[in-house]
C-alpha cells in the first residue's frame, strides 16, 4: 500500500503530546498510531501549547520529536489575539491573497478565529511543504483548520468532530467545508449533520468512524472498594461544563435522589475543576484527572454510564464505558449517541427529566438487564471501533480509492458512501 | 406513592395521574396565594417593572427649543448627533444587549427565589405529620443498604450469563410509560445558566470595531470615521470603561447569586431524599413484616 502513496498523511491538530487531553487531541492520537502500523507514511504537525485546558503558551518543546512511533513537528504557538480580538489574516494567507469572501464574512465570525489559538509557522510551513503531503486538519473551529485548508487546497481534508452547535452555522466554516476536499466524519449521525449543514454532494463526506484502545480492563469490584462504594454507581466522564450538559445532569441527579432517596454515587473523572455543591457531596465522587486504568476501573464499577451531552460525533467515553461492560443513558437529543445506543442496544435514552427518572429506575432495579445491555455494548464496540478499520477507512478516504467491503462495518447505522 | 407500570388494567396509573394533576395545581394556588400576600415580593415585582421600564437606553431623546436661539441649537446638536451616529449608536445597543440579558436574569432568579420559597414551604408543611412518626436511628441504618434489596439484587444473575433483554424500542416503550407518570419537574437554574452565559457574553461594550469598507467611497468614509474615532476616544472610552466596570460587577453578583441558589437547592433536595429514605425504611418494614421482600426502588 506504501508504494503507491508517495504523500505523506499530515495530521494538524491544535495540540498534541502524551499529556494533552481532549477528544479531538486523542483521536488525533490515535489514528496517527492506526496509520503508522498500517505502513502508511504519516506525521503530526501541532503548535507547542498542551491543550484547551491550559494557558495558551509553550508547554511542549519546539521541533521534532516521535509519539507513539510516529513523527511529530511542533511549531510555536501563535496565541489568541487579545479582546477585543481585532479580525487576523496569518502572513502565509496574506502572501497568497486573502479568500474573496474574507471581508463578507460577520465581523464576530472573524473575531471567533481571532480568538483561538494558531501558529503561523505552523502555517508557513504548510505553504512551503503543500505538495509533499495531504493534510489532515482535526477539529473544525480552529485558525491551524481554517487557515490550513486555505493553503492545502486541493491537499486539506477534514475530520470536522463537528457538533450541532450555533458555531457550526458560521459563515467561515460553511465556506471551510465547502472548500475542502473531502470530508470524513465519525459516525453516520455527525455526516448526516455535516451534509444537512453545508449542501455538500453525498460523495465529499464519508465516514470513516473512530476508534478506541479495546485493550484496557477495568475491576469494577476493586474500585468499588478502593472507594467504598455502596448502593448504585452511576458514571460521567469528560468536560464538566455547560457544552456537555454537565450542569443539568447534576440537576436531574439532584431531583431524582430527592424524589427517590436512592442510595447513589455519581463518579466523575476529567481534568477541569467543577464546583460540587456541599449538600450534594455525599452523592459525588469527583476524582478529577485519574491514571488509564483507575479510569477504566471506574467505568467497570458503573451500574449506568450517563452521557448528557448533544455536542458529540463519536462520545469516546461512552465506548469506553460500553467496553467495561456498563449499560448506557444518553441524551435523546443527541444524534449520535442515541443512535449508537439504538444500533448496539447497550442502553437507553432520555428525553428530559421524566425520562431520565424512569430510564434510571428501570435500569436500576433490574441487574440482569443491566448487565445484558452493558454486554451488548461491549459486544457492538468491539466489532465497531477497531482502528485498524478506521485507518483502512481513513486512507480511501483520503487516496479516494474504493472502500474495500471487508472493512465496512457491519452495524446498520454505520454506511460507507 | 408507589406508581408502578406493571399494573394489569392500568386503572392505577390512570388515578395516580389525577393525583399528581390535583396535587400541581393546587400546589400552584396556593404558590399563587403566597405571592400576593407577600408584601416582600409585591416589592421585588415593582423593582422588577421598574427594570423592565428603565433598561432601554436611548440616544435619540427630543431636541427642542421654544426661542430661536434654542431652537438653532437644537438643530445643531440634531445635526451632530447624526454625523456621529455611525459612532454613538453601536455602543448604546451593545449596551442595550447586555441590559436586555441582566434583566432577564434577574427576572428567573426572582422566579428561582420564589420557587425555592415555596419548596421550603413545601417541607414545613411536611415536616408536621413526619415529626409523629419519627423513625430510630436504627431504622435509618437498616434503610441505608436493605438487606432484602441487595438480597434481591444479587439473586438476579451474578454470574451467570444473563438472558436476552427486551430489544431498545421495547424498552424504551416502557421508559416512555414510566415517564409519564413522573410528577413535573422544572429546572429554572437551566435558564439561569442560559441568561447568565447570554449577559456574560455581552458585558464587554466595545468602542473599537472594524470600520471598513469595500468601495472607494466606503473605504473614504471608513478612514474619516476612524480618525474622528480616534479624536474622540479621550471622551468616549472612559464612559465606556466605566460602564464595563459596572457591568462585569453586574454579572459577577448575578454568578454568586446563582450559585448561591444551586447550594440552597441541594440542601432541599438532601432534606428531601432523607425524609424519602424514611418513607422507604417504613415501606420496606411493613413489606417485610408481611414477607413480602421485593426491592423497592420508587415510591
């Protein structure tokens, strides 16, 4: 396969390194590994920051370095610029010509890129090396995406993780999309949104899924007992914010404890701090930023695994709880997952307080349908979300060769265009 | 209450439904009865109006004068007053934005206040029969982890392979029937976080946007207003600053308020889920005094 793809595989990602969190950042990650053990030539280009978590400023030394056995470039990182964020045009766009529509698109619009992290270099170098490698830019709303499909050209594809949110009907990405080549989205829902979104032919959005480490196993009854858990445990993981539907989580948990009196324990894990109410500190386990396997350990504990959030195109954390084998409840306003819950049967959904209550009652008064829908998700992940596949998947999209049957996942919801 | 789905005519459920509907509105009479009597409240209700009438701020009051000096003047600062609109009227509707967006907030918290007013209310009342039959603290024990529910619980397939589950729609048809029998339940601190992240974002006014154009004329036009801006910013940005300050406090109380309001929520909800777990404990004492030991999850 080599032989016949000179290019190299450039993924550009706004962070990048062993320590850097974030769903984007670890797809990125990871598929840069699925590629490199396919034998395929590929390179990661990011700025020096840490992640989205951090202080916009040099975390990781500038240069060359290897993760995971890939090679990765990291460039200085171009800060955001400050508010009021007057609109920026990188040098490396600015001697190419600035696009047409730049002066149409809404003054905030520009301002959001304004906004976010980038690195010139990064960009420079994208215009010195543009006929060497095919770029892979990962996540849509970033400057090192917008302004790198602007100079790959014909050369950028997308992997979007683009969420139903009031920024994906931006001008500036609407144009982006339009204008990139090809784009390869995580799960049929994210394609279907994308094409809804932007008008584009079938034929420019493919899915090539996500995958995840099938290796980890979790000991839930250890956790428990490092923990001394008792009663039901439910689980979250990921950002603790509004953008994930955090906050109303709490508050259904909050209701359904008072109207029930259940013994409960929700167990949370991810790096951002969250203020816990003190009242609700009996019925929370804020573990904050954990090690893999007490990560693991705790999805293994979960009775149910709940997943908020509608801004998804994959939700790596709820394959990972369908992994260890906890059952699901996500949010039926996200396509997504509910979706994945609807082609796996490893769960259920909820649509507002109600629903949430009486998905929670059913599933917790019954061990036995818990631990036979947990199945089916462990069972559906392990056929869906091996990342050789997606890697196989990444590679036509990219090289538009065929995709070949033998990898196109056997789920009814997953299609391959 | 128990409400159970598994009722075979479903005449049970049908009855608790008017249980809850009766329940909701006189719950909303009597929420209703304690506003207008609440002369504390009658208050808030009148700053609130006096908020709604005053939050508009305007750039374009009448100009007149009775003698013909004034009424040179007058024209005069009409005259001015349009040549720089361009400059004037942006700054006062961002600030007209954030204006919208504080009250609104301050509209939901006093909503939210009111509410939790009448939940506390709510436990008063409560609190009068439970005092007659307060339970030991050897009842609260037995009721934090039931024996015969975690009897019941590890009978259900420990080990063994479990059966096949009911397929998701079916499932979820039960969900659907469960849920509708679930008193209502509104979460006013989401609409809170929604205008408090809506005033947030609207608190900076900025006088600096990007005047640009795309003909000769407009770029002219541009140019001018920008050095006019430029002149002007000894007069214009400090009232703009100041009116940031003011804002950002603004929305810095707003946050502590609401904080304040979700601490005060979960100390309710913690009330709640203990008198719960006394409900349950008699609950599961009576069953099991009748021996009929089944998990009780929901009452």
């Amino acid at each position: 396969m080599p032989t016949a793809m000179p290019d190299i595989i450039t993924i550009v990602v706004p962070w990048f390194g062993p320590d850097t969190a974030g769903g984007a950042e670890t797809q990125a990650r990871q598929l840069a590994a699925a590629l490199h053990a396919l034998g395929v030539p590929v390179e990661v280009w990011s700025t020096d920051g840490r992640d989205s978590f951090s202080p916009p400023v040099p975390h990781y030394r500038t240069g060359a370095d290897v993760v995971d056995g890939v090679p990765v470039r990291r460039f200085p990182i171009t800060p955001p610029r400050p508010a009021p964020h007057e609109p920026y045009v990188p040098p490396a766009v600015q001697r190419i010509g600035q696009p047409a529509d730049w002066n149409s698109f809404p003054d905030h619009e520009r301002r959001l890129l304004a906004s976010l992290v980038s690195s010139d270099a990064l960009l420079d170098a994208i215009t010195a090396e543009r006929d060497k490698r095919r770029f892979l830019f990962i996540p849509y709303p970033f400057p090192t995406t917008f302004w790198g499909t602007v100079l790959a050209g014909e050369r950028g594809y997308l992997i979007p993780c683009l969420h139903d949110e009031p920024y994906a009907r931006y001008t500036t990405y609407r144009w982006m999309f339009r204008h990139t080549r090809r784009v390869l989205a995580n799960s049929p829902a994210e394609r279907a949104l994308a094409l809804r979104l932007y008008n584009l032919p079938p034929d420019r959005v493919v899915t090539a899924g996500e995958g995840i480490d099938l290796t980890p196993r979790g000991d839930g009854a250890a956790f428990r007992r490092r923990h001394g858990l008792r009663g039901a445990v439910l689980r979250y993981a990921g950002r603790r914010d509004a953008s994930k539907n955090f906050p109303m989580l709490l508050m259904y948990l909050r209701e359904y404890w008072a109207r029930r009196g259940t013994s409960l324990t929700l167990v949370l894990t991810g790096r951002d701090p969250v203020e816990i109410p003190a009242p609700l500190r009996p019925i929370v386990l804020d573990l904050g930023d954990v090690d893999i396997q007490e990560r693991h350990d705790a999805y293994a504990a979960a009775d149910v695994f709940i997943q908020p959030s509608t801004y998804e195109s994959f939700s790596i954390v709820l394959m990972e709880s369908w992994l260890q084998g906890a059952p699901a409840l996500v949010n039926a306003h996200c396509d997504v997952t509910r979706e994945a819950v609807e082609a796996s049967g490893g769960g259920l959904s909820f649509d507002g307080f109600a629903g949430f209550a009486a998905a929670l009652d059913l599933l917790l008064e019954n061990r036995a349908l818990r631990r036979a829908l947990g199945a089916r998700g462990r069972a559906w992940v392990l056929e869906n979300c091996r990342w050789d596949d997606v890697a196989r998947r990444t590679v036509a999209a990219i090289f538009e060769h065929e995709v070949p049957t033998s990898t196109t996942p056997p789920s009814r919801t997953l299609h391959i265009p | 209450m128990t409400v159970n789905s598994h009722q075979p005519d479903g005449a049970p459920e049908i009855a608790a439904i008017l249980e809850q509907l009766r329940t909701a509105v006189r719950a909303q009479r009597a929420t209703r009865q304690r506003s207008i009597d609440d002369p504390l409240h009658r208050a808030l209700q009148r700053s609130l109006d006096d908020i709604e009438i005053t939050r508009v701020v305007s750039a374009h009051w009448p100009l007149t004068g009775r003698t013909l000096p004034q009424k040179a003047i007058a024209l005069i600062n009409k005259v001015v007053r349009r040549y720089l609109r361009w400059y004037i009227n942006p700054i006062v509707e961002q600030q007209n934005a954030f204006n919208d967006a504080a009250a609104r907030t301050l509209h939901l918290l006093a909503e939210a206040y009111q509410e939790l007013a009448d939940q506390v209310a709510d436990q008063q009342e409560a609190s009068a029969p439970m005092q007659h039959n307060e339970t030991t603290g050897a009842d609260r024990e037995n009721d934090v982890d039931d024996p015969a529910v975690e009897a019941a619980n590890s009978a259900q397939g420990a080990d063994e392979d479990p059966p096949a589950p009911p397929p998701y729609d079916e499932l979820m048809a039960q969900v659907r029937a469960r849920a509708a029998t679930e008193p209502p339940a509104r979460f006013i601190e989401l609409e809170l976080h929604n205008a408090l992240i809506q005033a947030q974002s609207r608190q900076q006014v900025s006088a600096h946007w990007t005047l640009t154009g795309r003909t000769f004329v407009e770029k002219l036009v541009a140019l001018h207003n920008r050095i006019v801006r430029q002149y002007l910013r000894w007069l214009i940005n400090p009232i703009v600053e100041q009116q940031n300050a003011a804002n950002q406090a603004l929305t810095g109380a707003l946050h502590r308020l609401i904080r304040i309001d979700a601490a005060l929520r979960a100390d309710i909800a913690a009330l709640r889920a203990s008198r719960q777990r006394m409900r349950e404990s008699r609950a599961n004492r009576h069953a099991r005094h009748h021996h009929h030991r089944r998990p009780v999850v929901r009452s």
